[in-house]
C-alpha cells in the first residue's frame, strides 16, 4: 500500500491527475451509489473486531485491547484513504476496472512492471487475510462451548499449541465450503449483512447491560429458591468460628450440593459460582 501511494502520488503530479478534471461532481452516482458500496465493502471491518476474541492471550487485555483497535483501525482507514485518493487521481472512476482497479491504474500509465509487482502483493496478502479471518471464530466457538452453549468438543484446547484445534479445523473447512459453491458477490454481501447485524445487536446489548447492574442475573421462579439457600449458607459460613474447620467444610459442601444439583443452565451455574468465589 505504501509502494501504490509513494508511486501513484509521483505519477499523478507527472500526468496533472487527470482522474480529477472530468465531470460528474462529488457524487457521480449520488447517496445511493454510495451507501451500496459501503454496504458491499464492510466485511473490511470484521478483522478489527477479530482483535477482541484473543483477549484470553494478552498480558493486559483493559489496557492493549482497546488501544490495539484504535491504532489498528486508524492506520488502516489512512492507509486505504490514501490509496483511493491516489487511483481515482490516476484514472476517472468511470474508466476504472472493477476487478483490478489498482494494478490497471498502473498499465494505462504504462508501468506493466507495477501492475505485476500490485498483484503479486495481492495475492499474498490475500493469504493474510485468510489466516486473520480464521482467527477468532475458533476462539469464540470455545468460549461458547465453555458457556455450555455448543457441545464441548469446542473447547478442547491443544496440549502442545494451546489453541482450539477442532473449532479451527471444522472453521476452515466451513469457509473453503462456502468459497467454493458459493458466487464471490453472493458471498461478499452475505458476509456484509451478517457483519453489520452481529455489530448491530453488540451494539444494543452494550446500551442494555449499560443500565443492568453487573451483579443481577436473571434467574427462574425455581431457582431462586436455591440461589437464596446458597446465600444463607455463605452468611453462615462467614460467621462460624475461625477455628471450626468441620462446620466451615460442611456448610460449603451443603451449598454445593444445593447449586450443582439444582441448576441445570451452566450460565447461571457459573455466574452464582463466580459470586460464590468473590
């Protein structure tokens, strides 16, 4: 990308860019035009969000996460707007190739040496691409699967790699399906709709857990019965005596046995455990 921006800026003050002296406004094909191409381009942004799903691997995930997506997306978004301000300087937008707009840019200029060196470049970071799509659907499998969510085969994590070999594999061969019978458009706007609908619910489940406090879980008339006994039994265990090692033992395996065999959804398992252990 840095080659195409250093290499067309040059060309275009050598040629008086001459993508920008034709007519036809801002907006040749007005707002709708527009929105359809946005529509049709924002799977670009699924490998930003892809950054979250290894929050389990980073040192400090509050910290490196949200900074790593801002830098992240702000080099990206500068890079690409420098390169589509380049090429639409280099060749009118309607002359354009929609295949290969890049590397024709540079044959009409009459730089083939470019237009080679664009497309191998291409294709290797089409292989990079691939490789950081794969990457946290797996991980979301697992933590799905830990949740009780999916069967538990998701979750095995490799002893050697530590990383979820099944979900990775059984990922990788649902996408080459896809790529393989499925139209290249089709495919691109149903990867876009399913984008901007999962961005869509994140979006309004973040506004609702805004105002949930962090502590309510949402729990079944018949199991607040339960919920209520382990809590009576951790105010008496708390105040027991220090020194009653028995009492302390009885009363945590009474509350186990209360939550473990009386809870059947693993959510509210593990949220009533996590309180249990804070």
């Amino acid at each position: 990308m840095l080659f195409v921006i250093i290499a067309g800026t040059y060309i275009g003050f050598q040629t008086g860019w001459v993508g920008y002296k034709v007519s036809g406004g801002f907006l040749p094909y007005g707002v709708n035009g527009m929105l359809a191409g946005s529509a049709t381009v924002f799977f670009a942004y699924i490998g930003f969000d892809s950054v979250a799903s290894t929050a389990e691997e980073v040192r400090n995930p509050q910290r490196d996460l949200p900074l790593g997506i801002a830098t992240s997306l702000t080099i990206c978004c500068s890079l690409y707007m420098l390169v589509s301000v380049v090429i639409v300087g280099l060749v009118p937008y309607f002359a354009m190739d929609p295949d290969t707009p890049i590397s024709s840019a540079f044959a009409r200029h009459g730089m083939q040496w470019a237009m080679y060196l664009v497309t191998s470049g291409a294709v290797l970071a089409l292989c990079s691409t691939l490789m950081g799509s794969l990457l946290p659907q797996p991980r979301i499998l697992m933590a799905m699967a830990r949740d009780g969510l999916l069967p538990s085969f998701f979750s095995d994590v490799s002893e050697k790699t530590q990383v979820p070999v099944k979900s990775t594999i059984i990922t990788g061969i649902c996408a080459a399906s896809l790529a393989f019978f499925m139209d290249v458009s089709q495919l691109a706007g149903m990867v876009s709709v399913g984008t901007l609908l999962a961005f869509t619910i994140v979006a309004v489940s973040i506004l609702i857990l805004r105002y949930v406090p962090p502590d309510e879980v949402p729990l079944p008339s018949s199991l607040q019965t339960s919920f209520r006994l382990s809590q009576e039994c951790d105010e008496e265990k708390v105040g027991s005596p220090l020194g009653d090692g028995n009492h302390e033992q009885g009363t945590s395996e009474i509350k186990d046995v209360i939550v473990v065999e009386s809870i059947n959804d693993p959510l509210i398992e593990k949220q009533l455990y996590t309180n249990w252990m804070s």
